[in-house]
C-alpha cells in the first residue's frame, strides 16, 4: 500500500511536513485549517512537495529526514521538483468544490 510524504506551506512559506496514506483527504483537512492547529494557525494549505513510498515504515522514515533538514533544503527540495512553489493539490480543492455545488 502507497503512503505519502509531504510538505504543505503558507503564504508566507511557513512549512508543515507530515505523513498519511491518503494524500487527497490529508490535504482537504489542511485546507479547512482547524483553528487550533499549527496549519490552522499559520494559514498553511498549498500542497508543495509530495513523495510516494512504498509503505508505511518507508514514510516515517523519509518524514523524520525531513524534518530533521535544515530550511534551506527543504526549499532545495521543494524548488527542485516545484520551482513556482505551484499548490499541487489545487485540482483537488476544485473538484471537491464542484461536486459540493452538485449535491
């Protein structure tokens, strides 16, 4: 089974790195932005980084990598795959949208 890695940021690129096995639903919940929470809080909601790993183990593993980078090279490896910092999960908020005004 797939499970993700991936870092979301803000507008003003504060940076949230996290781990979930369904990358579509984990970005939603980014983008509704519970108060309380860190993405809440710091408005962080554009998916801009996402890798796929083989399992769960592989996951953890690259996550706390990541985590353990300095700034700088997480946006070194951001830019390397998304240099326009592009909201990769837009397509998805539009299609949830969209199927929200259908019902």
């Amino acid at each position: 089974m797939a499970y993700y890695v991936y870092i979301m940021s803000s507008p003003s690129r504060t940076l949230y790195t996290g781990v979930t096995k369904d990358i579509v639903r984990r970005v939603h919940e980014h983008q509704g932005g519970a108060s309380g929470s860190f993405t809440g809080r710091y408005r962080i909601r554009h998916l801009v980084y996402l890798e796929e790993t083989a399992g769960v183990r592989e996951a953890i593993a690259r996550e706390k990598q990541l985590k353990g980078w300095t700034r700088s090279k997480k946006i070194a490896v951001i830019e390397s795959s998304n240099p326009a910092w592009r909201d990769l999960g837009e397509d998805w908020a539009k299609e949830r949208d969209s199927s929200l005004r259908s019902e």
